[in-house]
C-alpha cells in the first residue's frame, strides 16, 4: 500500500502548529514534490523558512526529520 505522504504531512502540521516554544512558531508545513526529489518546506512566522528533503522516506522516516529540524 502506498502512503500518502502530503496528508500525512499536512495532518501532522495541524499537530505541530499546535505547540509552540519560544522564538519557533510555526506558520505553516506543507509538502513540495517534482519529479526529482519531495521535501517538507517548514514556514516560521517570522519569515524564516526551512527545507526538509524526504526523497525516499516513509511517513515515520518522515515524521523524525521534521523532529530533528524543529530541534
């Protein structure tokens, strides 16, 4: 079964957007896909923002890059 990898990095940004710390609020994740690579673009609402590539990744593998990024 194939997963859906924009839902679930949308449901997942619903969570994420959710908690807050200091100096990190989330504004918006979204997934980007092309025909060469996926990524999880993580926009802050101070203007920053930081790509995540996820070429390859499963929805777990996915789920502990955006973790390591927001640490």
């Amino acid at each position: 079964m194939e997963e859906n990898k924009k839902l679930f990095v949308e449901k997942l940004g619903s969570l994420i957007k959710r908690q807050t710390r200091a100096g990190q609020t989330i504004k918006d994740l979204r997934y980007e896909s092309s025909q060469i690579a996926e990524r999880v673009v993580i926009v802050f609402y101070d203007g920053f923002t930081k790509a995540i590539n996820i070429t390859g990744d499963s929805c777990i593998a996915i789920m502990a890059d955006i973790t390591k990024a927001l640490m």
